[in-house]
C-alpha cells in the first residue's frame, strides 16, 4: 500500500511529484527571499553609538543598516552590541558578497547561507533594502519548505523499510509496546475509515529504529553512522512535531545552525535514496 503514494500500482511507474528533484524544483523555485524578509531599518552614520543602540533595542533589532542621511542608500551596517560609544559610522562594517541576495534568490538560498550566518541583507534596486535573520524561519514559508523536505524524509524511511524487511518480518524488531502503539493508532485511523497498513502507523522514531537495524536500508540512503542517524531522525521528529503543533518558535531552545545542518544533511539522504528507488 505505501508504494501507491509513488508509483502507479499498475504500471509501476513513479507517480508525477514524488521525487526529490520534482519537489527540489518547487522549494527552489516557488519559494523566494521575498516571502521571509524584512525592510532593513536604519540609523544615519552620525548617530551617537549609545543612542542608536538604545533605540534598536528599544525594537528587539540585533543589526541595521547605516546611511549617509535620511532615505539615502545603506552604506553598510552594524551590530547592536558594536555600539557602545563614538559615532554609529565608527563601528559601521561593509557589506561582502557572501552576505548577500537578491529578493528573487530560493528561499534555500538563504536557508543555506543561514547555516553559518545570523543574518544576510537583500539587495533591491536601490542597493541593500532588506534583511533575514534566523528568527525569520519561523514565517510560513520557511515552515513549508522545512515540513516539505521532513515529510518526503518519512516516506522514504516507510519505502525502505518495506523494500528491505520481508513481509512483516520488521515486526520482531521492535518492542511489544512499540508495536501496541502502533495497532492502537491503525485501529482509530479505521475507525475513520482510513485503510491504512501497520507500518504507516509507525511512529517516525520507531521507522528510524528500523532502518538503523537493516544494513539494506542503511546502504540505500547511504547512511554510515547508525546513531547519528537514529539522533538525526529523533531531531527531525522534533522539529516536525513543533511544525504540526504551531510552536511560535522552532528552533524551541536548539540552535538554529544545528537544525538547518540537519535539514541539509535529510536533503543529501533524500538525492541518494530517490537514485535507488528509481532501480
């Protein structure tokens, strides 16, 4: 049953938009800066450095940009915690290209450069007009992208662990209470006439378990470290539970460079597994 969401079930061929790549393109190209960023606020270069500070504070700002006057383009920017004393312009640091995209970039552009970076600029047709710190991840569109690439991770767990355990056989290799779990939510979900198989029913914990102890599974999504895989499948658990629950903010307490590594290290696995599920 879990193959009819891929692949027709009478011609086996793989269904249209179920592939990394398909859904690649899409994130990439539908989803763009512009959905996450905001206008950078300002302070002119003259300002003194302790009354700016107090001001961007006073609004939760960590940076701004600096301008020669009033409306004038950004020269560059600072952080709030530079601005202890002297002028704004004294501890004014330069734009550099990495630091920078345009409103047209991918969204995964920015998730990307987010990895390593607490904030970038957007350019615009006046120069730098707005900013995207990590914060900004927690709007709608960064919350798609980030539920899309978990999701399809999920399927391909439910596809591998049918592909590589014989029939039920994958059923000895979780505990009694696992398994209870599971019968219990197939049950409700058949109350509501939802015809589902046991291993959809899985927690995402339990699938992540069953691939670590299949050495077919872990060859198809090119997984060397077992543990590291089973930690990487509980963060993922994580973060996709904050998603479907609306907690405010994702990261909940964990660094944000973390979980965007995480995010790039599932799209690595998802490019691997869909060249095996194609054989």
């Amino acid at each position: 049953m879990g193959r009819v969401l891929w692949m027709s079930s009478g011609t086996g061929v793989r269904r249209q938009g179920t592939t990394w790549g398909e859904i690649s393109d899409l994130l990439e190209h539908g989803i763009t800066v512009e959905s996450i960023y905001e206008r950078i606020s300002c302070c002119g270069k003259d300002w003194p450095a302790r009354e700016a500070a107090a001001l961007l504070r006073s609004h939760s700002f960590d940076a701004a940009g600096v301008q020669e006057g009033n409306g004038g383009p950004v020269l560059g920017y600072v952080l709030t915690s530079d601005l202890q004393d002297d002028r704004v312009d004294k501890h004014m640091r330069p734009f550099i290209p990495h630091d920078l995209l345009s409103f047209a970039s991918p969204l995964a552009d920015a998730l990307r450069a987010l990895t390593t970076l607490s904030l970038v600029f957007v350019l615009g047709r006046n120069g730098v007009e707005g900013i995207i710190t990590r914060a900004d991840l927690n709007k709608p569109a960064a919350r798609m992208y980030v539920f899309s690439v978990i999701s399809l991770f999920e399927m391909h767990l439910t596809y591998w662990i049918r592909n590589s355990y014989r029939g039920a056989s994958w059923r000895e290799r979780l505990s009694a209470g696992r398994l209870e779990k599971a019968e219990q939510l197939q049950r409700l979900r058949q109350e509501h006439r939802q015809d589902l198989d046991l291993v959809d029913c899985l927690q995402f914990a339990d699938k992540g378990r069953l691939i670590a102890k299949s050495d077919k599974a872990l060859a198809a999504l090119n997984v060397d470290g077992v543990r590291e895989f089973e930690s990487l499948v509980g963060r993922c658990e994580q973060l996709r539970n904050n998603l479907a629950h609306g907690q405010a903010d994702l990261a909940g307490g964990t660094d944000w460079g973390a979980i965007l590594n995480d995010i790039s290290t599932v799209q690595g696995i998802l490019e691997y597994s869909d060249t095996q599920v194609r054989r």
